[in-house]
C-alpha cells in the first residue's frame, strides 16, 4: 500500500473492510512479486488506492 493511501486509511477509524482489504493487498502483492510472472507493481498500487479511498469515503458516510 502506497503511503499516501496509508495515511488517508488512518486519518479516519478503518473500517473492518479496510481492515481485511489491507491485510488482504499485502499479502497479495508479495505473493505477485514473489510468483516469478510478470507484475504490474505500479497498477497493482493504483487499484488498492483507489479502493482504500473508496472505502474510506463509505466508511465516513456511514454505510460502512
């Protein structure tokens, strides 16, 4: 997870989603760059932070 999205996550109380999302992505992305195949580091990054914030904003809305 990029810093900034990191940082966004922990201004506000992460929800349980996020929780998991996290967890979920770092294990993921090591699992990618570890696999030998071809890995998008970068995109991979850019999806998780696009979903952090998402989630982030339901959570403040407070369907989360």
């Amino acid at each position: 997870m990029s810093e900034s999205a990191a940082a966004a996550v922990a201004a506000s109380e992460p929800s349980e989603a996020a929780q998991a999302f996290i967890e979920y992505t770092k294990e993921e992305g090591e699992r990618r760059r570890n696999s030998g195949e071809d890995f998008d580091e970068e995109l991979f990054q850019r999806a998780v932070d696009l979903v952090l914030r998402r989630l982030r904003t339901l959570n403040e809305e407070g369907v989360l």
